[in-house]
C-alpha cells in the first residue's frame, strides 16, 4: 500500500483494538509515520465495538482500518450487527480500505469475515499458524476480489506517481500500469526483482497444501469438535479467569495438563512408549500457565488430537519482562532434568 502511494506518510488510518501489537507498533516507524484513530471494542459489552466507535471510520481523513477478526488476545468475533454497521458504512464511503486479519476465525463458530460483506474494499489476511499450530512454518494467505477499489485507486493516481510505479513494476511486466494490486503486492514481497523466485521453499509450499486439502477434506470440521469436547472431569462449562462464564465443554489451560498424582492420571495410556509427566515436570509447565493469567493464552490437549493427553501447545503474551524470565528458569530447570536422566539411563558422561 506504501510502494503504491495508498498510504503516505501523514495519512490517517484506524486500528480496531485490541489488536495483535504490530499493527500498533507499525505505523509509528519512520518508513511509514501514520497518523491513528484507535477504536475501542468494549469490555462491559463483550468485546463488541459501540456505533459511537464504529462511526470514526466515517471521517474521510481515515484512509484504511485495520481489524483482527475475532479479536487478539481476546478472541472474541465481532458480531453480525457490528458487521453489517460497517458494511453500511462502506457505501457512504467508497474509498475506504478495509483490512480484517481473520487469523482465529477458523476456531470460532458460525464466523463471518468482513469480506463477503465488503468485497470491493478489504484485503483478507489469514495465517496457517494458529489453527494447525503451526507458527514455525510461517505460512499464511492474501487475498482480494478481482474487483476491488484498490486497483482503481492506483488507476487514479496522478501521473507522476504513475511514471514512478511504470518504472518500479516494468522489470517484471510488459504491462506495468496494468498490474493488479495483489500482484504488485506479490513483487513487493520478493523485492520485485525477484519475482520470478517461489515466496515459499518446496517444503513450505508442500506442507500449506497438506494444511488446505486437509482442511477442505475436514468436513465435519474434526479437529474444532475435538477441541471443544466437554472435560470428562468437569461438571459443564467451565468459570473463565475474568469471572465470565465459558461455553459449556470449553477448558481451561491449567486442566489440560493432569496432574500425575490425579485418578485421571493414573489410567493406562493407550499410545505405547509415552510417559506421562512426573511431578515436577508437571509444575514446571504449571509455573507458565499461571504466569501468564494476564496476558493471553491458548493451550491446545494432545488428547483432543489423539496425541498423549500430557502433550500440550500453550502460547503466552503481553506479559512483562520478568515474567518471562521466570517462565524460562522453570523451562531450563525442566531442561537440566532431562538432561541429567539422558546421561543416567544412557550410562553416558556429560561434558
């Protein structure tokens, strides 16, 4: 959007928050220096935004909003009426350019983007990284509809703006006024020289079309049931930490890792060669799941996916600085541990 003067520094832009931290972070930077509307979802009412906020976005100073849909660290979707208030919107302005980040709308139910309901304006942005657990590979996806507003803005553009893109973008085209947005922005990833070159290697290409056909295969949507299926322990919904009421099946972080000294934990594992946490292992986790009741968190259980129920995945941010380290003596203390008990059952010395 910058390399194609959509933006430029002094321009006007709005944030739905909270907000995944970079996109507070970014336009401060030098390469961009943006001028910030922040619109502020509503705790005492879920999250959700007020039409007192959703409203700023009629200032035609306000170039493009940036949303995450449902919401980071709360995750929380943003509801059918907020939607369709921005979609009215859109049509007394035209020109404004929408950017939801659906990132955990894969976990939610009944999820609506807020792209069906703006085509012309938004720019989809999605990410493998979550849903599959599987941030490592960095793998996500951007899309825009054939027919958007973004390449008539690029199209309007003066000439001299123009002559400067003809000249950007002609190493790669014969036809460069007549690049589509989303294959400037393609260009723009690979530093446009380099077009020609795979954005992904083979083995990242690879695994995000296992993810998608699995995915597209994955009709009864297995992997969202598994995951929302109600703790055999627990008596129903579980009380969430900020005193609201959690849907009925869903758990929380600390129970998906059972104590070992629990009834629960003392039943023979079906999965041969699995060893369930001792003691002090299990604490050592414990110690990052309670530091981090104030930021957010999500855990997934290995036994939802039939994997061992002690495997977990647990994420934690937004927390302060010396939470982390006390999150990382714990992890290195568990790391000694294994450590010492490779060199006792190998009969091997350490260094």
């Amino acid at each position: 959007m910058r390399e194609n003067f959509l933006i430029k520094p002094g321009d006007t832009i709005a944030l739905g928050r909270p907000i995944f931290t970079p996109y507070i972070e970014i336009p401060r930077l030098n390469d961009y220096k943006l001028e910030v509307v922040n619109l502020d979802a509503d705790v005492e009412h879920a999250w959700q935004y007020s039409r007192k906020e959703l409203d700023k976005l009629r200032d035609p100073k306000v170039k493009a909003f940036f949303l995450v849909n449902p919401s980071n660290p709360p995750s929380v979707k943003m509801d059918d009426e907020s939607l369709q208030y921005i979609a009215d919107i859109v049509k007394e302005r035209p020109d404004l350019i929408l950017l939801t980040d659906d990132v955990y709308g894969t976990f939610a139910d009944d999820f609506v983007s807020l792209f069906p309901l703006c085509p012309r304006n938004t720019i989809l942005v999605y990410s493998y990284s979550k849903y599959f657990g599987a941030t490592g590979w960095r793998l996500g996806t951007i899309a825009t509809h054939r027919d958007n507003i973004l390449d008539e803005l690029i199209a309007a553009l003066p000439e001299d703006e123009k002559a400067i893109l003809h000249e950007r973008y002609e190493s790669i085209t014969t036809e460069p006024d007549r690049l589509k947005f989303i294959d400037r922005l393609v260009a723009d990833s690979r530093t446009v020289p380099l077009n020609y070159t795979a954005g992904l290697s083979t083995p990242q290409q690879v695994q995000m079309v296992l993810f998608s056909l699995f995915s597209l295969m994955d009709y009864t949507r297995r992997i969202q049931e598994r995951l929302e299926a109600p703790d055999p322990q627990s008596q129903g919904g579980a009380v969430s930490r900020n005193g609201h009421r959690a849907r009925r099946g869903r758990r929380e972080p600390g129970r998906l890792l059972h104590d070992p000294r629990s009834r629960a934990s003392r039943r023979p594992h079906a999965w041969p060669g699995v060893r369930r946490l001792d003691h002090e292992e299990h604490e050592a986790v414990r110690t990052a799941l309670r530091t981090g009741e104030g930021g957010a968190r999500r855990a997934v259980a290995g036994a939802r996916l039939r994997y061992a129920a002690s495997i977990g995945r647990v994420s934690l941010a937004n927390l302060n600085e010396s939470d982390y380290m006390q999150i990382g003596r714990a992890i290195r203390k568990l790391m000694d541990r294994y450590v010492e008990r490779f060199y006792k059952e190998s009969g091997k010395k350490g260094k």
